[in-house]
C-alpha cells in the first residue's frame, strides 16, 4: 500500500490509534457567548456539479437555522480514503466527513471514528432508518454513522426489446436465465450486461447458503457459493447470453444497457439520471431482482455522514450531522433522486416507494445485503475479483478460481 511505503512500513491502524489518543490541534469549540461562530470542516468526494450545488444549498439553510455555526465544505477528488487516513493520522482530520459502509469496518476499529450515542436522543428516531443500513454502521452496541442516502440494485429491462421477443419480465433466477438467452442474437447483443465483481455478486454468492466471509477471513471456495455463482458463468460460457462491458465497446453496465447492447442489466439508483440525460429516447423499465429458490435479494450500498473522535467541536459536528440526516435535511437531499432516503419515514412521503422506475429499488431496502463486512473485506475483494473474472470469460473452472482466490485472501489476512 502507498501509505505505508510512505510511513516506512508503520502500521496504519497503529497510527491512527495514535492519534485517537492523543487527539488533534485546532482551536477548541466556541460557543455564542463569545459571539464567535465555531467553525466545522465537512470533508467529502467529488460529485456532479448538480449534487454540489444541491449540498451547498442545504449548507446554507444550516447555516441560517445554526447562525453560530459555519460549515467549511472540503472536496477530495481523488484516493479520498488515503487522505482521509493521512490527514487523521497528522492530526488534520476534518470534524464531518462522508464513511463509505465498505471502509466503515476498518476505520472504526482504530478508534479515529466518534461513538455517536452520547449525542442521539430520542427525537432523532434511529428505527426510522432502514434497518440494514444503519447497521452498517455499527459495532458492538454502538452507532458511528448515520447513512446519508442509499441504492440498492434493481433490474433494468428494456421494454421494446422484451416486446418485440414477446418475453416476460422475469421474477425468477430461472426465468430470468430462460430470457436473457432468448434475448441474445450472437451479434452483440446480449440478454445479460453483467459486472463480474463481487461488489454487485455478493448476495448472489450467499443465496444458497454459503458465506463470502466468516470470522473475517474469505470462504467463498464453500461449494454452495460456487453453486450459487455457476449459473452466471453458464450465461457467458455456455449459454452465450452475458457479456460484461468492455466485451462490447461499453465502459460499464449502464451504457451498455442506453446503447441497446443488453436487455437486463442490474443497477443502482444513479444510473436513472445518467438514462435520462445520455439515453433520454430509450424506454426502459425496472423491477425487483429475480428471486433465487424463492428468496428475494439485493444490494445496498451507503456512506454516512461521521465525526472525527479528535474534533474539538464535536456538539457543532452533531448539530451539523443531525440536520444532513434528520427528516427535513435529508427530505431537501433526497429530493432530486441523486440518492434514495435512508429514512423510512422520509421515502414515503417523497412518493418514490410508488414510483414506477425507483420504486423496485426502494422496495429493495429491507432485505438488501449491504455491501459491508469487516475489516478484511478489501483484501477478500480484490482477491475475490482477481480471479473470478478468469472463471467468467472461461480461462478456468470456477471452483478452481474461488479455491485459488481464497487460498490467497487468507494469506494476505494472516500476513498483514
């Protein structure tokens, strides 16, 4: 890793105890008896110029309802969780910042993320979020993030090509297969744009019973994982009915979906935006994943809003993260559909559980496998990945690749 070339081989999780420790520098929490504002950082990615000026808008209502509270918005454009570390293991950690549910596990075990408990009270209503996300955001009996949005995935059908081969939309794993072949005419395009990775698989993977992950190491060599994840490699190999992007000149699912390439995809919320904007003429439709032996499954992916455990301006950072996730902050977020609410009470009355395209995705929430894990799960992802995609263009039998891949995660784990 980078870091650690850069840090001459010190531990990253060692450091940032550290500095958990020892806490950070910067002028402590002013209050309005001073009539001084207290200043706050809020540190996250880069986003479409829409979402920003949509976030710099509700900043703006904070500010006018907070008038002794002023927000510093900071961008990280690029390796945002590298700096995020470097700047929290130098002490310059921001006081808010954005917590991917994928990093959240490993971050939260060095103790450089504040508990939130202590500043939740009962008005905030933490069961009127989704259950699965907000437990992404928790360990042991405490809270360190609130999700500030989410998608899940849903399956995008075209409509006029679903017509024209007089297909239905497919409920089951087995009708979906059934018509993802026909839909295939062996000239480009296919019934199924697939993403071979285990970020849009892992539910798939655990769908008959066997763990990607136990007790943090990978098990995703278990039999009934492969049994669960045949059926895709089939598609491609034998049935010639998937095709992953780049096999078609696409640089992701969802254009592979605009340009007529596939007839099902599954994607996320953002993809509905980009449709509009790339593919305004294509009708489209979406619908709940296909069910496999009679269970529905999915997956969420989320990113909360979190204070630095250094910050010295921890009840201005509450202040700020309860106004972004409450219902009236998040009801102004969530009203463009750039993100789905994490709040129940929220996404009924933005009428998106009703809405014929978001709908699918929203109806998705409760039963989502979250793309989270633990503290290994980068390591299991990338070795996971590695070597499944040799099995899905057909280099090599699938048990081979996932036995391989695992022998490997489980090496790093045990040698880190």
């Amino acid at each position: 890793m980078k870091i650690r070339k850069m840090l001459a081989g010190m531990s990253m999780t060692a450091l940032l105890l550290g500095t958990a420790l020892t806490g950070c520098s910067g002028d402590k929490e002013k209050t309005a008896s001073n009539g001084e504002k207290t200043e706050i950082t809020l540190a996250g990615w880069g986003s479409s110029p829409e979402e920003t000026k949509l976030l710099d808008e509700i900043l703006k209502d904070f500010e006018s309802s907070h008038p002794n509270i002023k927000v510093k918005r900071e961008t990280i454009a690029d390796q945002y969780m590298d700096v995020i570390k470097t700047r929290l293991i130098g002490g310059e950690g921001p006081d808010v910042f954005y917590l991917d549910a994928f990093e959240a596990p490993g971050l939260i075990s060095t103790g450089t993320v504040q508990p939130l408990d202590e500043y939740i009270k009962e008005d905030f209503d933490l069961k009127d979020f989704e259950e699965p996300l907000i437990k992404a955001f928790q360990k042991e009996g405490k809270t360190y993030g609130v999700p500030k949005g989410y998608s899940t995935l849903a399956m995008f059908y075209n409509k006029k090509m679903l017509e024209e081969a007089g297909v239905e939309v497919p409920k089951t794993w087995e009708e979906f297969q059934a018509a993802s072949k026909k839909l295939s005419n062996g000239k480009g395009v296919y019934g199924f744009g697939a993403s071979p990775e285990l970020a849009r698989l892992y539910h798939i993977a655990q769908a008959k019973g066997g763990k990607v992950a136990t007790d943090n190491k990978a098990t995703f060599a278990d039999q009934k994982v492969v049994d669960s994840l045949q059926p895709i490699v089939d598609m491609h190999n034998v049935e010639k009915s998937a095709a992953e992007p780049k096999e078609t000149g696409a640089t992701w699912t969802g254009e592979m979906f605009g340009q007529g390439k596939a007839a099902f995809v599954f994607e996320g919320n953002w993809a509905i935006p980009y449709l509009k904007a790339t593919f305004p003429e294509l009708e489209y439709g979406t619908a709940e994943l296909p069910e496999i032996d009679g269970k529905k499954g999915t997956m969420a992916y989320t990113v909360s809003y979190v204070m630095n455990a250094a910050s010295e301006k921890k009840e201005a950072s509450w202040e700020l993260i309860s106004y972004l996730t409450g219902k009236e902050g998040m009801e102004k977020w969530t009203s463009k559909g750039f993100e789905l609410p994490s709040r129940k009470s929220v996404a009924e009355k933005s009428g998106f559980a009703e809405d014929e395209i978001r709908g699918p995705l929203v109806a998705g929430a409760p039963y989502a496998t979250v793309w989270a894990d633990d503290t290994n799960l980068p390591i299991i992802f990338n070795n996971f990945n590695n070597q499944f995609i040799s099995s899905f263009l057909g280099d090599q039998p699938l048990d081979k690749a996932l036995k391989a891949a695992e022998t490997q995660a489980n090496k790093e784990i045990e040698n880190q």
